[in-house]
C-alpha cells in the first residue's frame, strides 16, 4: 500500500533524482557532453552539437506531463537543412512502457515542430538515462516490442499505410465490393454534373445488394447535398422506377425535392417582385427629378446625361 501511494506520488512531483538530473541536463555545454558521450555514433555523425539550443518541454500532453523530466534540444544537422531533438529522459523507477511513452514524447515533439511552421518532420532521438535500483534496466527500450507480434508490427510502421485511393480504382472494380459498392462509386463521382452515366450501375447495386432503408436515405441525402448534378430530383425519380423494392422510399425523397423546389420558385419570385418594386421606385424618383429640371428649363441634353433616361421617355414627361 505504502509503496503504491509512494508511485502515485512519483506521478506527480518530480523525484530529487529528477530535479538533479535536470539542473545539470539543461545547461548546454553538459548537454553536449551528453550527446558526445551517450548519443550512438551514426546519430552523432549528423548532428552539428554547436547548434544546441534547449527547447520547453510544454509540448507534452497533459497526462503525461508529470512523467516527463522535461529536457529536449532542438539541433541542426551537420548539413544545415534539417532538424534533429533529442529528447532525455531520466527514470529512477523502470517502467513497462517506457519505450512507448518515450515514443509519444517524440510525437509530440515532432507535432510541435511543424506548429512552429516547419514542412519537415525532425529527427526526434529519445534516449533514456536510467539511474534506477534494479540492475540491469529490465524492460525492453524498442517499441515495437510492446506489440504482441514485434514483426508484423515493424512492418506496418516502417512502410506506407493502406490507402484506398477511391479516383484509381475502376467502376468495374467497385461493382464487386458489395455493401460498400454504392457509397464508394457515389463517392467517387460524386462531383460530375452529369450522373446519367451512373445511374444503371447504382440502380444495379441498389436491386442486388441489401442495404437497409436509412443506409439508402442517407446515400440519397449525400447525393443531394454535395452532388453537382443539375437535377437531383429528376435523378432520384429514374432510380425509383428501376429499383422497385426501394421505389416508396425514393419517390417520398423526390416529392420533397419538388416541393423544396416549389418553396424555392415562390422565394425567388417573392424576392425578383421585391427588386423590381424597388427599381420600380427608383424610376419613379428619376423621372420626378426629370420633370423638375425641365420646369427648371434646363436644356434636355444634359437631364438625359444626368438621368440616364432615354430621348423618348424625356420627350414623354415634356408632353
């Protein structure tokens, strides 16, 4: 029990170790000695140590802040093009997963670096300096050792992600993946303004796979807000006639486009009858103006220049 609550304090305030650790890592010059001493040698070979600078350790995200013993320094490479952090890490208590928290403290690191507004990630170095009472340090320092399979787990992290580049793969292709088939293709094309094309192939899909009826509203829903296509409603309309066990549900959405598109005819109306009531006020005051000039004698030439009125609508107030 002591000893847990003895952790938990350890979670929070740093140890003595720590603070004495820190105050001599953060001063460069013994920093470099560091480096120079600890650091392996192909990593050294492309660090410029006279570029050293200290940076805050305030990157941390705040779970793991009171772990971290905070002393990271930002270099150049001996280039002079890239960066490279190291990132030290005192620990008087071994901790299972250290490698992988030491992982994290370089994300953030790397994280960091681009939100000062560099394109490139840096080289983050983790190294752990270890002062501990169990001897030799137990746990492993490799991430990937923390996985269950440490193999297949390295080749996940050091090649390229699955990716699945929808614009490459052919519509032919997406006709067999089933109950992902529709969305994909939708997807795809989502940005043509002619979708007649596609209509035989999603009526196709919709008639073979099953897809459930809020699968179909929200497929339909994308369609319409996001599709370019000129008429959406008339669309909608084609595929209830060739997809007959989803036929209701298609024509109750095409019936609240059209009416939409009725709500939206009688807005646009409304507001062209606003904007003709209002020129409608302007020619108004521009011919009252005209009559005035010319009561005023002023030669007819000039009340057109000023007016913008035309000889005959001039000709028609003089009478």
């Amino acid at each position: 029990m002591t000893e847990r609550k003895a952790n938990n304090r350890k979670n929070h305030t740093p140890t003595p170790h720590d603070l004495a650790f820190k105050q001599f890592l953060t001063h460069p010059d013994t920093a470099r000695d560091f480096m120079q001493l600890h650091l392996p040698t192909e990593l050294q070979a492309v660090c410029d140590l006279s570029t050293l600078k200290l940076e805050s350790g305030s990157f941390v995200e705040e779970s793991l802040r009171p772990y971290f013993s905070d002393v990271l320094y930002s270099l150049k490479t001996i280039s002079g093009d890239a960066w490279v952090h190291v990132l030290i890490e005192h620990q008087s208590t071994p901790d299972k997963h250290m490698a992988f928290r030491l992982l994290r403290y370089a994300v953030a690191a790397m994280q960091r670096h681009l939100d000062a507004g560099h394109k490139k990630l840096p080289l983050v170095i983790p190294v752990l300096f270890y002062t501990g009472r169990q001897s030799p340090y137990p746990y492993t320092v490799r991430w990937l050792d923390e996985f269950d399979d440490p193999v297949l787990a390295e080749k996940l992290y050091s090649n390229g992600f699955p990716l699945v580049d929808v614009t490459v793969i052919a519509d032919d292709a997406i006709m067999n993946h089933r109950s992902m088939a529709a969305l994909t293709l939708l997807q795809k094309h989502i940005h043509q303004r002619d979708l007649a094309d596609l209509l035989d192939r999603l009526a196709t899909l919709l008639m073979m796979e099953h897809m459930t009826g809020q699968q179909l509203v929200s497929l339909i829903n994308y369609l319409v807000q996001t599709g370019e296509t000129s008429d959406a409603e008339a669309f909608v309309r084609e595929l209830a006639q060739r997809v007959p066990q989803h036929e209701d549900a298609l024509m109750t959405i095409a019936q609240q486009l059209e009416q939409k598109g009725i709500e939206k005819g009688i807005e646009k109306g409304i507001q062209l009858g606003r904007e003709e009531g209002r020129s409608e006020g302007e020619r108004d005051a521009t011919l009252k103006i005209a009559r005035t000039m010319l009561q005023n004698g002023i030669d007819h030439n000039t009340i057109i220049k000023i007016t913008g009125l035309s000889a005959d609508e001039l000709a028609q107030i003089h009478h």
